[in-house]
C-alpha cells in the first residue's frame, strides 16, 4: 500500500503548523522525517494515517492492505502507550479484543509476536516490571500483531538511552525487512534517520514545509560497516546543514514562549 500526499495544510485555529506539503510513501519504504521541534512532525504522521483531517489538500492510498491486515494504519509512540494494569499479554490482546479472532486465534497471534520481539518469558510481567527498551518492544510487538500495512512511528526510541536505542533499531530492521511494509519514521535523531530511512524528508520550522528528501541509497544492512561510515557521515552533515539554522531560531522561539 502507498500513500500520496499532495498539498497537505493543517491549521490549530488560526495558527498554522503545516503547509504544501506533497510526500509519497512507497509501498516497502520507510521514510523519516526530520525537523525542528514544533514544526508539524506529528501532525503530519497523524494526518498521514488518518487519525487528523488536514485542513488543506488530500492523503490518498493507492493499493489495498494485505488480505490479513487487521488494522491497516498502526502508532508506535514514544511513551509506548501501555495499560500498567495489563500484562504484556493482555497489552497485546486488547488491540486483538475488537477483532473477535476468538481465545485461540487471539492466542495463537500475541505468542508469534512475543516470540519475535523477543519477549516470550514476558508475557505475564506488568510494564512497571520491564526496562524501557522491553516497554517499547511491547510497543512494537502490539503494532505487529495487527498486520499493518503503513506502520506510523512518532520517535518511538526517543524516551531510551543511545545502546537501547541501537539494539531496538537493529532488531526493529531485522523484522521490518523479513515483512517490509511501508512506514514513516519521525526523529529529531539524524543518526536514527540515517539508519532506518530510505529516504529522508526534511522539514522547516513552523508552519512545516518540506525542505528537501534526501534519498539514502546504502542498503540498511550495510550502514553499520566501516566502508560505509565516509558516505553515512557526509550525509549526516547534509542534513544537518538543512535543518541547523532553523533548528536555531526554532529554539529560540520555544524558548521564548516558555
Ligand atoms: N492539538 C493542538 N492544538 C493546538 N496546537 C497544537 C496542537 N497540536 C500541536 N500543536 C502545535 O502545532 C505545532 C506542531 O506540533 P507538532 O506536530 O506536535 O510538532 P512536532 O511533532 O514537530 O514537534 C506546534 O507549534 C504545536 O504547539
Ligand atoms: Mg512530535
């Protein structure tokens, strides 16, 4: 499944926070989007999965999702978005429950998706038991289990330390590439966007605008190597030459209003 996006607009009242925005997200692609604080990151992944009406211009999907797609638009949050009171099960069964999959189709689903996040001596523990890099994994495990076909992440490793952040993205690759579907990617992290993008939509700051798509053409499973890290950073810079003057005044500005 893709999703186009041609002159997307949003306005809170009468202030606007995106404009002219035109992105395709191919079918198979993960595309991040950076971009200063404040800029309209969020509203545009919650427009782009239906979530937000844009109040300019239209999202259309071309494509339908898998036969097998229970939920074809899937969140993964940065604050995980777990129930305390819940198991990691039954975390995972809720987002089942409205499916009426009936106790053992439900069941038979929740154990793939713990054993491929790796969770499968979780399942009976409670959030506040697990680290924040096995909350997220909960996160991710949730997401799977209902088959998406555009997989929405709003920095979804920014509440974790940088060697959680390195592990989670690796095994988030692993299982993105055995099942690639497409999805959008929203850090403040270059490095993160360098990783998992194949390409990067660089935002400006309020109201949002596509700056720039910086395409990065290194196959994931390459960018981890030394031979690579020449290309990696210089495209690190490039990016951070489009975002740095505008992430100034962009922190000025939030700065000025606290
Ligand atoms: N529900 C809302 N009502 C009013 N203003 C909002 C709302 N959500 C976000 N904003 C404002 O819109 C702008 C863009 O917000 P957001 O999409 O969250 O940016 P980002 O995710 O890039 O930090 C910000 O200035 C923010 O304060
Ligand atoms: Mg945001």
């Amino acid at each position: 499944m893709q999703l186009i996006a041609r002159g997307v607009g949003h306005a809170y009242g009468a202030m606007p926070a995106l404009q002219g925005i035109d992105l395709t997200v191919q079918d198979r692609e993960i595309v991040a989007i950076i971009g200063p604080s404040g800029c309209g990151k969020s509203t545009l992944l919650g427009i782009l999965g239906g979530i937000l009406r844009p109040t300019a211009g239209t999202v259309a999907i071309e494509g339908a999702p898998p036969a097998d797609s229970l939920n074809p638009f899937t969140y993964i949050f940065q604050d995980f978005a777990l129930l305390p009171w819940r198991t990691v099960a039954r975390n995972i069964e809720l987002v089942l429950h409205r499916h009426r999959l009936g106790r053992a189709g439900t069941a038979r689903i929740v154990a793939d998706v713990l054993r491929r996040t790796g969770l499968e001596q979780f399942a009976d523990a409670y959030p506040r038991q697990l680290s924040g890099g096995m909350r997220q994994r909960v996160g991710i495990a949730r997401a799977l289990a209902v088959r998406p076909a555009v997989l929405l992440m709003d920095e979804p490793l920014s509440a974790l330390d940088a060697q959680t952040r390195e592990l989670l993205l690796e095994d988030f690759l692993d299982l993105w590439l055995r099942a690639p579907m497409a999805a959008v990617y929203v850090t403040h992290n270059l490095a993160e966007a360098l990783r998992v993008a194949d390409r990067v939509a660089v935002m400006s700051r309020r109201p949002g605008r596509l700056r720039e798509i910086v395409p990065i053409v290194i196959p994931q499973a390459e960018r981890t190597r030394p031979e690579r890290q020449g290309e990696i950073a210089r495209l690190h810079e490039t990016l951070w030459g489009l975002i740095k003057d505008e992430a100034r005044i962009a922190e000025r500005e939030v700065a000025g209003h606290a």
